[in-house]
C-alpha cells in the first residue's frame, strides 16, 4: 500500500494507473477508522480498480467551538486497517491549506442551511471545499460516503451535478452497532451511561417508521411520536425532521421518499442518524434485529 502526504505524489502514483484506464474509487475519510468507513471501503472495491482514501482532519468544517483540536488522529492505526482492507493507496496530507485560510472556497445555499446547517455556521462550505479539492487531487471515477451523514451526502452530489464534475457519488447504507446505534468516529467521547442511552435516537427513528408504516402520513403526529420516546429518556433533539430525500425540504405530508433525520447530544456529544421512512431495505448491521 502507497502512502503519500503531498498532492503532487499522489498524482504521480497514480498517472501510470491512469494511463491503464484503471478505474480510481476515493473514500474520504477524516480518520480513525471503524467498520463503517471499512464497509465503504469493502464498496469502494466493487467500483474500482484502485481503492483510494484519503485522511484528513479537515479545520475549515469545524466551528470555533467544536472538537477540532480534540478529534482522534490514529494515523498508525488507520493505516494498518486500510493495509488490512486491501486499500491502494492513502493519502494523508498534514495540511491541505498551505497558503493558510484559503481564498476561494465553495459556498453552499440553502439545502445547507437547515438541519445541521443551523447549529454548525459554514460546516458545509467546509465540507465541500475539502472534498472538491480531493476530487482535483484524486480524480477519482467513484466517490463512497455513507448515508449517516445524510445531509452531506445531498449536498455533495448536489455539488457533483450543479459543477459537472465527472465522477459518480455512491452512498453506503448506515453500519450500526448491535443495539442500533450508527457507527461515527464520536461514540468514542460516550460514557459508559451516555452509551446506553444513545440507542435511544434509533429506537426513536424506528418507532416513527413504523408509525408511518402503519399509516400515519401526517407530519405532526409522527414527529410527536418521536419526541415523547426522546423526552422520555431526557433527550431534547437539536432537530427531529422528516425531510424529502431530494431537496431536504419538509414535504406537505409523509411519503416514501422521505427520511426521518435527527441530531441531539447524548452528555457533550453531538451525535446525528436518519432512517428512510419506508423501511423498504433491511437494516444494514453487525447484529442488530430490524
Ligand atoms: O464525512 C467525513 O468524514 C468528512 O466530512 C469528509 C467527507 C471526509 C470531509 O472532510
């Protein structure tokens, strides 16, 4: 496995690949792997002749009050399990903004400004600039990102068609944990007592499933549903939301292309899910009864 630091290596690397017409397949990641990014990677394999992913703490989509200076960087660890998955290459810049705090950068509207948009100012023009300059960088022909993020997924392929930039977003369905908590980076700030309260927000997206899958189409009702399971455990939500898939706009009534999308902190920790309404596919696991 290749591990370059600086762009202009990673475009070496890869030119032969290239000229081969090998097809490149990026997960960009911002590290300290878990079995989530290691299922993008078993995807990104499916796609692609060469597996491509890319590590980076990215500063520009933190707030000034969030845990950039505190999020893990298991450089080691991560490069072991990327070796482990067969990945071809990574690429590990220190820093992708040397000339300091860029000059040109993406700016997102108002599919942004909502949902997390609202309580993190600027994260998805952050979002979007690193991984606009990955995709210059890479020039990968897939790129994989997990549906956990939801809104950042909409955004990037928005991002794709509203740039024409050449190359095919695929999204991998959330992994969970045995109890259904979806798999971040950030479940490792829980406690012992907050880890047993966050399932709580699947059980919660899953009752207000069913609930519709029982016939409630209404908005009101569903979203009350899901905010008694919360209260109930002392869980106020940052938002609780059903929003279309396409544009992240609350619809007039429930419908299946429809996701349930919540965030709320579990003690300090921000932690973010969602679920398609209609659980048309079955729940994608290590052990978790749909
Ligand atoms: O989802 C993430 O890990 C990050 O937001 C991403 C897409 C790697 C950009 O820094």
């Amino acid at each position: 496995m290749e591990v370059c630091t600086h762009p202009k290596g990673v475009q070496q690397w890869l030119t032969p690949h290239r000229q081969q017409h090998q097809r490149i397949a990026l997960v960009p990641t911002m590290g300290c792997l878990h079995a989530g990014h290691l299922k993008l990677i078993e995807q990104a394999h499916q796609h692609g002749d060469l597996v491509v992913v890319s590590i980076y703490v990215n500063p520009l989509q933190f707030g000034a009050n969030e845990d950039l200076d505190r999020y893990p960087r298991p450089l080691e660890a991560d490069l072991r399990a990327c070796q482990d998955a067969g990945v071809d290459m990574v690429f590990a810049p220190a820093n992708l903004y040397p000339h300091g705090q860029p000059q040109v950068m993406l700016h997102t509207e108002t599919m942004a400004n909502r949902l997390c948009g609202i309580h993190r100012t600027g994260h998805f023009d952050g979002v979007l600039t690193v991984v606009s300059i990955l995709f210059h960088i890479i020039q990968p022909h897939y790129a994989l990102f997990g549906e956990k993020d939801f809104q950042q997924l909409r955004l990037i392929k928005r991002m794709v068609d509203d740039l024409y930039m050449p190359v095919t977003i695929i999204p991998v369905a959330t992994l969970r944990e045995h109890d259904g908590l979806a798999m971040s980076s950030r479940n490792r700030y829980l406690s012992e007592s907050e880890r047993a309260l966050a399932p709580a927000i699947f059980a919660t997206l899953r009752s207000m499933q069913r609930l519709f899958c029982a016939g409630e189409t209404s908005v009101n009702p569903l979203i009350q549903h899901g905010l008694k399971q919360l209260t109930s455990q002392n869980i106020t939500p940052e938002y609780l939301e059903i929003v279309q898939n396409e544009d992240l706009c609350p619809p007039h009534k429930a419908h299946a292309a429809c996701r349930i999308v919540i965030a709320c902190k579990i003690g300090q920790t921000r932690l973010i899910d969602n679920l398609p309404i209609q659980s048309d596919n079955p729940i994608q696991s290590v052990g978790v009864q749909p």
